[in-house]
C-alpha cells in the first residue's frame, strides 16, 4: 500500500522542480508513480490525465487529488494535492512580499528569459507523450495544429475553440452514431 508520506513528498518534490504548470509536470509525475514506483499501469495513469484535462482548475492540483485518491481514496487526494500546492503557494508568497525589491533586477530578469525555453520544453513532451498514447493519426493531429494557429497568431479565443470542437465532436458523435446504427 502506497504511504501518504510518500505520497505528499512525491508531489511536493514535483511541485516544487517544475515550472510550467500542471502540462510540464506530466512526465515527472509519470516517471514518480508508473516508471519507479509502479504504483499503476501507464494506461490507468493516462485515462486518469485524459479524466483530469477534462475538468475545471488547477491542472496540478486536480492531477494530485485524483492520483492520490486513486491509490489512497480521500486522504491521498488531500496529501498528494497539498504537495503539489505547497511549493507555488510558498513560491508566490515569497515573489508577494519581495517583488517591489527584485521587479527590476536585471539578474531576476535574465534568470526568467532562461528558463521560458526549459518550460516549453516541459509542456511539450506531455504533449508529444498524450499524442503517442492516443494513437493520433494525421486525420486528427490537424485539430490541435489549427487551434494553436489560431490562437497564437490569429488571437482567437480559446473559449471559442473549445466551443467549436466539442459541437463538432458532437456533430461527429452524432453523425457516427447514425451510421452504425444503419449497419
């Protein structure tokens, strides 16, 4: 049985070496609790991530609360999300009190320019990992291609691309539904 000490230090530890977000901490947590710890299976863990990209909030902390439920039910979710938050939260209360002072420190501003390749580099292996765990083919992977197209050059908002895919998910749904019902 999985420990909720180990539990808490797993996601603190995580927390507290990844900047990025919840997307940059994927593999980290992947590695913790699939690779090392085998406290489940590759395919449990990614159904679980597809589970927690559906929902409201902190990517992070809803990563930690349904990992930790799954091994340990309620008192995991509570210990494996307090790791996960602690870090940013000391994190933020330290930039909140000394910020004034650091804001226009070149070094602190340098240190920031450095570490922006790094965390896109930690949001994108999650990224490349969910397509491979997907088995995306190239009749899918245009999706995503187009929505940061659009997003990023064209400033349209995510809202909106997340509304027009779900109806033509639906529409699809729909659509296939129909059709096997015909055979």
């Amino acid at each position: 049985m999985v420990k909720l000490i180990d539990l808490f230090r797993i996601f603190l530890r995580i927390g507290a070496f990844t900047l990025g977000g919840g997307y940059a901490m994927l593999t980290m947590v992947e590695i913790a609790i699939v690779d090392k710890r085998k406290y489940m299976s590759k395919e449990e863990f990614w159904d679980l991530i597809a589970l927690v990209q559906s929902l409201p909030g902190v990517f992070a902390i809803n990563t930690g609360l349904y990992v930790g439920y799954k091994l340990r039910g309620k008192t995991g979710a509570f210990w494996s999300a307090l790791g996960a938050a602690l870090p940013s939260f000391i994190a933020i209360l330290l930039i909140a009190i000394f910020f004034t002072e650091i804001k226009d420190n070149e070094i602190v501003e340098r240190l920031f320019k450095g570490i922006r390749p790094c965390v896109v580099a930690l949001i994108l292996v999650p990224a490349i990992r969910l397509i491979k765990q997907n088995s995306w083919s190239w009749k899918k992977i245009w999706i995503p291609i187009v929505a940061a197209v659009l997003i990023w050059r064209f400033k349209v908002s995510p809202i909106i691309i997340i509304l027009i895919v779900s109806v033509g998910a639906l529409l699809y749904g729909i659509y296939m539904y129909h059709k096997m019902r015909k055979v």
